[in-house]
C-alpha cells in the first residue's frame, strides 16, 4: 500500500520523541535551512503567516535562556527557533497598505495565531526528525515574557511563545506511552469514558499504575501540601478525598503529582496576572 519512502517517513514520525541530551555537532546551515523551508510552507489562517521564528545560536543567548526557563539541557541544543506571534509586522503591512487594523482587539484572532504558530513548530519538528535532528519543545518562556522580550529585542505587539531546541541527540531517548487511538479519537461525536475505562486506559495502560510511595514526615509534608491546595482549589469536601487517597495509597499517584504538585494550580495561576500584563503592554487590548 505504501511505498518504502513513505513507510520510513511514518515510522520516522510515528517514533518520534522529544530529546533533551545532544551531542556537540554542529548542525549543518543547509539542514537548518531546510528544516525552516518547511516550516514556513505551513498552514496559516488567512495565510497571514503572524508568526516570526527568532533564531538563536549565540551560546551567551542560549544559557541566558537556559536559565531563565530553569532547564540546563537548553544551552547545549545547536539552535534554539523562538516562535513569537508576531503581530508587529502585520500591523506594519497593514499601515504601509492603509488599512484598517484592529486585529490586537480581537481574541479570536489571537487564538488562530497560536494555532498557526503551533502548525508551523510541527511542521519543523516533522522535518526535524525525517533528518535525523532532535527537538524539544520549552513552553516556559511564558513565564519569562519580560526578559525573552529584552533579550530577543521584541518590539510591541508580539509575544514568545514557544521554543524548539534543535541540534543532533544523544540518542538515548525515551518512547513515551501516549494514549491509545480508541481513547484519542472519537467516531462522529464525541463519547465520554466511564470511570472503569479511565483506570484501565489512563491510570494502568499510560501510567502503569505509576505511585510515588511516601512514608513518615515525607508523607505527612505530601498530605498538608495536598489538602492545601485541594482546599483552595476545590473546596474541604474534594480536599477530604484527595488526602484519604493519597493515605489509602501511601503516596500519590501520576494525576496527583501532575496536577498538584508538577503543575500546582496555585501556582500556575499565580501567573496569570503577570502573564495578562504581559500581553496588556505589548499592545494586545482583547483582555477583559
Ligand atoms: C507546548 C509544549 C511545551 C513543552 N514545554 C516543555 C518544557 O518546557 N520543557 C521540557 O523539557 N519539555 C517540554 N515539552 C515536551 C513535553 O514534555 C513532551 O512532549 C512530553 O513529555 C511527551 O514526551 P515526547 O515528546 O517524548 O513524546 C513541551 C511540549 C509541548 C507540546
């Protein structure tokens, strides 16, 4: 059914994973080039493309990026490609052309500007790994809009938004277990799991029934933490059944660690004023 070109480029991408070791080989201009050709062939809505790629290789500006987003491995990928929703140049375009502009009102619009950046991040990635070079998406940069907008020298009306490190890997990654395609895809409209489906496809297939067992002080730091948060987030009635599992389990489980503790909603939402400052003094106006 498929030609052997096509099979090894579906057995590229189906076994894609992201990488965060690399080795020090440079990545070729003529490779990097193409990889960007790729990108920029991606889907745009309206083809507005409202996306710029900021390519970065200087080694001061990649460990100051490391750093700011608190991950080492960033410094040693060969390029970092800061995707930045770019609503300057189009503004720009708009003014040289005399056009009525007010996409920054519009969340909308906004909306379908991280779609198209995000089109163009897979497409890059896709071309990545057909030529043997390692991605890793960083999504922290949102929360260090201010010094990636200093460091890349962004103008108004455009924010970071996501970067890929890109440069040859260590080989040795991981084949992360993603769920299953009955669970993923829905035949016509959508259908809801039972809670028996969850344990068997999330809990046990995806997670292998992960636990992190804890015992004594540890246990007792986990189950304040928890109720903590539960409480604040859902209510005493929730907290009450959140600590009684974790007691019932001796530890936490994977949907505990990443939603209260990896993730801490209280501090992921913390984040949101600065984050809506943030998009307010770059000129975008569609906040409430
Ligand atoms: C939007 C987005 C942001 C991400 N941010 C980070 C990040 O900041 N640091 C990191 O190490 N990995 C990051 N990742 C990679 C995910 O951790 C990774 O895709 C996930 O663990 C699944 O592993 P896999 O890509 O090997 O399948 C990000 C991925 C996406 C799609």
């Amino acid at each position: 059914m498929y030609n052997d070109m096509q099979k090894q480029a579906l057995t590229v991408l189906k076994n894609r994973y992201s990488h965060r070791k690399f080795i020090d080989k440079p990545l070729e201009d003529e490779v990097l080039d193409e990889i960007l050709d790729v990108g920029l062939a991606a889907a745009s809505g309206g083809n507005l493309q409202p996306v710029s790629i900021i390519k970065v290789k200087d080694i001061d500006r990649k460990t100051e990026i490391s750093k700011l987003c608190n991950q080492g491995f960033i410094k040693d990928a060969d390029t970092l490609l800061v995707f930045v929703i770019d609503y300057f140049r189009m503004k720009q375009w708009a003014i040289v052309e005399k056009a009525p502009f007010g996409r920054e009102h519009a969340f909308r619009d906004f909306i379908i500007a991280i779609e198209d950046a995000m089109c163009m991040a897979q497409s890059i990635e896709c071309a990545a790994n057909l030529l043997g070079v390692g991605n890793v998406y960083i999504g922290t940069v949102n929360a260090r809009y201010e010094e990636m907008k200093e460091i890349l020298d962004l103008p108004e009306l455009t924010v970071p938004i996501l970067i890929s490190c890109l440069g040859y890997a260590d080989d040795k990654g991981m084949n992360r277990i993603k769920l299953k395609k009955e669970v993923v895809v829905h035949e016509e409209t959508y259908k809801k799991l039972s809670d028996e489906d969850v344990k068997r496809e999330i809990c046990e297939y995806k997670y292998d029934n992960w636990l992190q067992k804890l015992e004594g002080e540890v246990l007792d730091k986990y189950i304040k933490h928890f109720n903590d948060v539960a409480t604040k987030v859902n209510g005493e009635e929730w907290a009450k059944k959140v600590t009684d599992k974790i007691i019932d389990q001796g530890g936490i489980n994977r949907a505990q660690y990443r939603f209260g503790w990896h993730y801490n909603p209280l501090v992921q939402r913390s984040y949101n004023e600065k984050i809506f400052k943030f998009y307010k003094d770059q000129g975008f106006k569609f906040l409430p």
